[in-house]
C-alpha cells in the first residue's frame, strides 16, 4: 500500500459529525477527503455510484416527488444528484453540517438544511410522511459508532411518504469483510493491494466493538419488517470500488 493512501486510511479511520466539520472547512483536502475518503476509494467512481443509487430507488427515478439526502457531504455525488433531481423536476433537501453545505453548489430546487439529523424537529415534523426517497449514503456507520443508531433509523423510516424508498447506503458490515478476505479472491485481492505474500488475518470469531455486523445488518431489517415497511440488503453494483465489503440497505414504506 502507498505511504499516501496508509496515511489517509489512518486519519480517516475513526470519524465524528464534529470531525467531518474540521475536514469540510480544510481548504488544503481534496473533496473526497473532506468527506473521510481516499482520493483513490472515490476518484472516477462516483457517477457510478449516483447510477446504482438511482436504479435502487424507483422514485429517484420518476417525476417530480421530494428526495431527502442525510449527510449529503460535498464531493461530486451532491453535485450529480442534484442535477439529476433538477431534470426530473425533483424537490431536493441536503442536511449536513454548515461547512459541508457551504461546499456543495446546487441551484434554487434544493434546500440545504445545516444540522445533524434528526436534532431539527422543525424539519422532521415538515417533511413527516411526504419524502419519495431518503438518502443517507456512506453515513450509518458513523452514526453506529457514537450516536442513536434507532433514533435516526426511526426518524428516517417516519419521512416516507406510502411508497417511499429509504437508502441505506455504503455500509461497510465487517461479516461480509471477513467472508471477503477468508475467500481465494479475498487473498488474492488482499496480496495484490498490499504488495505481500501473507495471507490477510481473518479472526473469525472476534467481536469488534462499534463496527456494523451481519447481527446488526438484520436487527434493523426485522426491526423495520415488523414496524410495517419492507426491508431488504441490496449488493453494490460490479463498478462500485468498496463492493467487496460494503452492501446497501433498502426500507420501503408500502
Ligand atoms: C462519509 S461522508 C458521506 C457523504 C456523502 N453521502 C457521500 O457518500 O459522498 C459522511 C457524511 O455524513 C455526515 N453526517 C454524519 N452524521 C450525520 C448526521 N447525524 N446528520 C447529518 N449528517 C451527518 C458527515 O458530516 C459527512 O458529510
């Protein structure tokens, strides 16, 4: 691995609401790394993102209706889908904190609200029952790690409108990375990406504190089955960079 990239992994390892403040307002950080990501992980792939985003949720594929995107952040993928949004004559709503709104360029079609969802009752009681999509891409993990993993899962699931389509994106679930890189094609992805001949070291057994798992993964799918929605994990597209450790949650409002 590059000395560049083994510097970026550990900076951004561990991040908080707060932290992606100080990034978002760094002017000497590539967009990517404002939002806690490689220059590598994200680079050139992001209009393949916003295209698996697309095709998982019919309504961001349909006329009109109000997408809300949760840690929108301030890379291209705000960029793209508000272009997206524009063409199909959506109603946009971006919250992030103040500094990565600042970042994001976006015409009069989208509303930036500045805050960390869901502490903006004002906006939770506006949009209650009316959203067509909620995004939260990349996002849960962080909210996993140090805030109220159901408090936000809960206020997301109370926007949809009937119909409406929750996205929970990029979820890095550590069963999967351990299925991965215990597989021939782990090791051999593993090899080839550190510049090694030792095999990746795969504790199976292990509980990692503050790390999504397959536990967590369908605690939320039968929480939210037995509240009234659909739920289902969707694999990433085969252009997706982090498709090999990473999966998506869906949560439809029927
Ligand atoms: C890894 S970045 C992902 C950004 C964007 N969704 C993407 O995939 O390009 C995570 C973003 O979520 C934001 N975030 C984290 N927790 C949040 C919360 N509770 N409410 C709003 N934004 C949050 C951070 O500020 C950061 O911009």
């Amino acid at each position: 691995m590059d000395e560049k990239l083994k510097h970026d992994m550990s900076r951004f390892a561990k991040l908080t609401y707060e932290d992606f403040k100080r990034l978002a307002a760094d002017d000497s950080l590539t967009p990517y790394q404002r939002i806690g990501f490689p220059d590598s992980y994200r680079e050139g792939f992001e209009p393949a993102i916003v295209a698996d985003m697309i095709a998982k949720v019919p309504p961001l594929q349909a006329q009109g209706g109000v997408m809300i995107d949760i840690g929108c952040g301030c890379s291209d993928l705000p960029r793209l889908l508000a272009a997206h949004g524009e063409r199909l004559g959506q109603q946009l709503v971006f919250i992030d904190s103040a500094e990565m709104l600042d970042r994001v360029q976006a015409g009069p079609h989208v509303r930036k609200v500045p805050g960390k969802f869901p502490a903006m009752p004002a906006l939770v009681e506006e949009f209650r029952g009316r959203a067509t999509a909620v995004i939260a891409y990349s996002v849960l993990h962080y909210v996993f790690e140090g805030e109220d993993l159901f408090g936000f899962l809960d206020a997301a699931c109370g926007l949809l409108a009937p119909g409406g389509h929750l996205l929970l994106g990029d979820l890095p679930n550590v069963s999967k990375r351990r299925r991965f890189f215990a597989s021939e094609t782990g090791v051999a992805f593993h090899k080839a990406f550190m510049k090694t001949e030792q095999p990746p070291v795969v504790e199976p057994y292990a509980l990692e504190p503050a790390r999504i798992d397959d536990g967590v993964v369908f605690g939320i799918l039968m929480r939210y089955r037995a509240a009234g929605f659909d739920a289902y994990v969707l694999p990433q597209g085969p252009a997706l960079p982090l498709r090999n450790r990473r999966e998506d949650l869906l949560i439809v409002r029927p």
